[in-house]
C-alpha cells in the first residue's frame, strides 16, 4: 500500500447488504454493454441527448448552437452515430434551402432522465470535483 492510499470503511456495504458485481452473468463479458455505453456515454452523445431531450426536434444549425465546444464534424459524427443505434431520427425536407431536423426517438426519450441525472450530478459535484483535482495536481 502507498503512503498516500487510504482505507475508507464507510464506504463498504455491510455485509447483509450486497451490491450486484456489475460485471456478473454477462455472456459475452460485457462487450456490448461496453459497445453501448461507448456510444451513449461519450461527451458529444450525452450533450446532443440532453439538448434535443430538452428542446425536442431541432435544426442541425439549431442542435449545433446549444451544444458549446462542439465542431460541426464531430457533431455530425455524433449525430450519424446516435441514428445509426436508433437513438435519433434525421429528417430530410426537400426544400431550398434544404432543410434537416433531428430528434429523440422513443429509445432515445428512454435516455432523458439518465442524461439529466447525470448533467445534474456534474453540476452539482463540479466544485468538489475540481478541488480533488487541484488536491491531487499539488502532489
């Protein structure tokens, strides 16, 4: 054990109280668990869920706007992806000057309180977090 390492009992589950080994019973040994959260799980993939579970449909100009940080490839990398998993739908209109929609498909809505849980959780923890941080970067 490091000198640095810390022995925090009040973290383990008493004994009468078991946690499900997350890992146990898959078949195939997660691998598609692993696939799937890969994809719904990356930066782009949460943001883009929780603005279109927020917003419903939107333009790709729209989508692009309330996403901070994000390039226009990476957001369509990210849109292809999420509609390739049936997560979101892309809707063409043939129009001048054409005109693109996205949205949350019902596997998609499934997301939204995963999605705002997880954006509330970083928001809510982000002072701690950075401080941990800071904490660790000073050793």
């Amino acid at each position: 054990m490091s000198a640095t390492h810390t022995d925090d009992t009040s973290r383990q589950t008493p004994a009468d109280q078991t946690v499900p080994d997350p890992c146990a019973g898959w078949p195939d040994g997660g691998r598609t668990v692993r696939q799937t959260l890969d994809r719904v799980g990356d930066k782009w993939s949460v943001l883009v869920i929780g603005v279109l579970a927020a917003a419903g449909t939107l333009r790709f100009g729209t989508l692009h706007q309330r996403v901070p940080g994000i390039s226009q490839r990476m957001l369509t990398l990210t849109l292809r992806h999420l509609e390739r998993d049936g997560l979101v739908t892309r809707t063409a209109y043939a129009e001048v000057p054409p005109r693109v929609e996205y949205a949350l498909t019902p596997l998609g809505e499934s997301l939204r309180a995963i999605v705002t849980a997880l954006a509330q959780w970083a928001g809510d923890h982000n002072a701690e977090i950075e401080a941990a941080r800071h904490d660790f970067d000073a050793r």
